[in-house]
C-alpha cells in the first residue's frame, strides 16, 4: 500500500499559499512540515483547487465528499484511500506518527518555508 499523504487544499495564490505579505501562520506552518517530511523521505502531495482542479475533478472520494460539503470546509487529507482529516491541516504530532518519524518544533526551524524563489 502506498504511504503517500494526499492534501486536497482550498483555491490559493500559489502551490503553497505562502506568498505575499500576510501569509497564514497555518499555511506557513504545513508548507515548513511537509518540507521537512520531504527531507525524511516522506511524501505529501498537495493539491490546490485553483492549481489542480481536475485532481478534484477525477478522484471519486474527493468529488463525493465535495457534492456533500462546501468547498470552505477545505483541506481534506487522505492516506490509505481514506479522509483523515476535514477542514484543517493534520498537526505536527499527527503526521510525526501518520509517517512514524521525529519532527522538530516548526518554532525551531529557519524562517525557510519552502524551496521557492519568493519567500
């Protein structure tokens, strides 16, 4: 079975949702996990309705749980076929044990929150 997390996220500026002035600690905060997992091997594919809106579109569960919900209550994360969370990003302590790997505190990393060019 695939150990990929799948995060569908609401319509953003960009990948991320980290550029611009006022950037959402919450956004900042995934964007700075995930790269982090990243480095331990761990993937997380991230899928933003404006940038992806065909994974929406082709992925039965995501479009099941969108004819029954409002897109406001975006992000969903999946893992294992299944929806593990609703309407907010998984926690630190979360994905620590979802990929069974040790995190630091995003208080102590750099102020780097991605690999792109405008952060």
């Amino acid at each position: 079975m695939e150990t990929i997390l799948y995060m569908y996220e609401p319509a953003m500026c960009c990948e991320t949702g980290v550029c611009g002035v006022a950037t959402d600690p919450e956004l900042l905060r995934i964007s700075t996990v995930i790269n982090q997992l990243a480095k331990k091997g761990c993937i997380v594919k991230r899928f933003n309705l404006a940038s992806h809106p065909m994974e929406f579109a082709n992925n039965e569960l995501v479009k099941d749980w969108l004819n029954s919900h409002e897109i406001s209550a975006l992000p969903i994360s999946i893992w294992h076929g299944e929806i593990i969370a609703e309407g907010r990003y998984l926690t630190n302590d979360e994905l620590s044990q979802l990929f069974n790997v040790p995190l630091e505190a995003t208080s102590n990393m750099g102020s780097s929150c991605c690999d792109c060019e405008s952060c």
